[in-house]
C-alpha cells in the first residue's frame, strides 16, 4: 500500500484454487501437462496449415489465426497459475495485473470476431459456391483478420483504461487464480458505474453482435444444406460445419456463464474460469484435428514424409 491522502493498492494477491500444498502440487502437474499440449496441439495445426498446400485455402487461413491466438491466451493465463501454485506469496502488480486484463480482453474480444467471420466464410462457400473464390480472395481475408485483432486491441484497452481509472484502497485479495475484469471490479472502492456500463456495452455489440452473425450464417448453411435433394452432399456440408459449430458453442456458453454472472468467487465460477481460460485453448485444436478429415489427411502426408538429407 502507499500512504499518503488516499491510500491506494500497488499490488493484488491472486488467492487461487486451493491453499492445500498437495492439492497445489497436483493442480501443478496437471495444467503443466495441459499448458504442454495446448502449445503442442496449436503450433502443430499451425505448421501443417503452413506446410500442405492442401490446406492454404480462406477456412484454413482463419483456424490458423484462431490456434496462434488459443496458444498465445493460454500463455497469458497458465504462466502465472503455475508460477503462483509453487510460491508462496501469490501476489501481482498492479502493472502486471491490468497488463493481463488487457489481453484477456483482447483475446476474448478477438475470438469472438474471428469465429463470427469463419462461420461467413462457411457460409460463403455452402450458400454461393460459384462466387466463393472471387468473394473470400486474400485481400478481403486479411481485412477480416486485420478486423478482428484491431477490433480485440481497442475493446482490450478501452475496458483496462477505464478500469485501472478506479480507485483500489483494499482489500487487494482477487478470489481468482488469474486477474479477470469481474474479480478485480469487485475491489474498487470508487464508483464503479464507467467500468460496469464499459464491459456490458462490450458484451452486448460485441458478443450479440458476432452471435448474431453466427446464427444468421448457420441459418442460411442449415436451410441451403436442407434444400440439397442429395444425402451425400447434406453430409458433407454439415461435416464441414460441425467443428467449427461445436467451437462456438463451447466458446459462449463458457464465455456468458463467465462474464455475464455476477464475480462472487464461487467454486462454480472457479471451474467456469478454468475451462474456460485453459481448457478450450486445448480443445478447439482437437475439435479440428479430430473432426475434420482434411486436416488428418495434411497429418499423415506430414508424417509420411521423408526428411531430404543435404550433403
């Protein structure tokens, strides 16, 4: 704390999800362990996108920004989960603590915008096949993208600066185990109204606003796939759609039960938190390697090929 005519908070304390050391220990190994994969499985989608030109196609241009993100939201969470679990003093700066927020935000605010944008690819390429190619060209692809990380910069800061505005006097206990805009509102001993009408303006432009986009591109996949008098040609568009649906509906149904609930440090709203920041940053790869033939199929041709020696 810093005394003086106010007395202000220069640190938190992130109290976690347990303070039994063997808990700790095996809360350690395991998001150790899924940390690992998250990288493993998202830099591993990236470089077979990268590698087959199979795969060099709009859907696969956006998964590939979609896995960098997963895996760089992951290392903005899990580092400091896993530092905290072996310390004893679980604290973090101010500096630190609204750095994190910024790019929870950015991230979220990001993936939000990029699934509504694969899913008007999906629907580009089921609804109006003839023109997809001219309509989905590499310019409009990077415009989208550029959008989107644009779109999560400003969300990210404009809600950080806003909150970092409030005054903090104590306590400075975050009942979490990362620093999230609901847990650290809960501190501020000011007049929260800016931050709160901030974040839930975000919420609803922002994420009625991709929805909205997203059950408008589904409507018009489902009914043009249901117009279709061909069993195999339903199949394959609903294959094609299925993983990326299954995605969105882990991503919001997490995200609104996270954000939209009122901060109480629950021990549901603790395991909202974790699946939600470490666990659907491992499945989405999953999701797409395991759904999704074509991505398989880059697999095994990467796999199988052999390794030129030069001499």
């Amino acid at each position: 704390m810093e005394a003086g005519n106010t007395t202000r908070v220069t640190v938190f304390v992130l109290q976690g999800l347990s303070n039994n050391p063997h808990i700790q220990i095996v809360l350690f190994v395991t998001f150790l362990v899924i940390y690992l994969l998250t990288l493993t499985g998202n830099l591993l989608m990236l470089l077979v996108i990268r590698t087959d030109s199979h795969l060099h196609t709009p859907m696969y241009f956006f998964l590939s920004q979609l896995s960098f993100l997963d895996a760089f939201y992951s290392s903005v969470i899990v580092p400091k989960l896993l530092e905290n679990l072996l310390s004893k003093w679980k604290t973090i700066s101010f500096l630190e603590c609204f750095t994190q927020i910024a790019l929870v935000i950015f991230a979220g605010a990001t993936e939000a915008c990029l699934l509504s944008v694969m899913a008007y690819d999906r629907y580009q390429a089921v609804c109006h096949p003839l023109l997809y190619v001219v309509t989905m060209n590499k310019k409009v692809c990077a415009g989208l993208v550029g959008a989107s990380w644009a779109i999560g910069m400003g969300t990210g800061l404009l809600n950080t600066i806003l909150l970092a505005q409030q005054q903090f006097c104590g306590p400075n206990f975050i009942r979490s185990f990362a620093c999230e805009f609901p847990p650290v509102l809960l501190l501020a001993c000011s007049d929260p109204y800016i931050s709160i009408a901030s974040i839930l303006t975000t919420m609803v432009v922002l994420g009625l606003g991709t929805l909205v986009l997203l059950l408008g591109s589904y409507t018009h996949i489902i009914m043009t796939a249901l117009g279709i008098n061909s069993a195999s040609g339903q199949n394959k568009i609903f294959s094609t759609c299925s993983s990326h649906f299954l995605v969105v509906t882990i991503f919001y149904g997490s995200g609104v039960f996270r954000y939209m609930t009122p901060a109480s440090g629950s021990a549901l709203e603790q395991v909202l938190s974790v699946q939600y920041s470490v666990v659907t940053p491992l499945l989405n790869p999953l999701i797409y390697s395991l759904k999704n033939q074509e991505v398989k199929a880059a697999l095994r041709r990467m796999l199988a090929r052999k390794p030129r020696l030069n001499f």
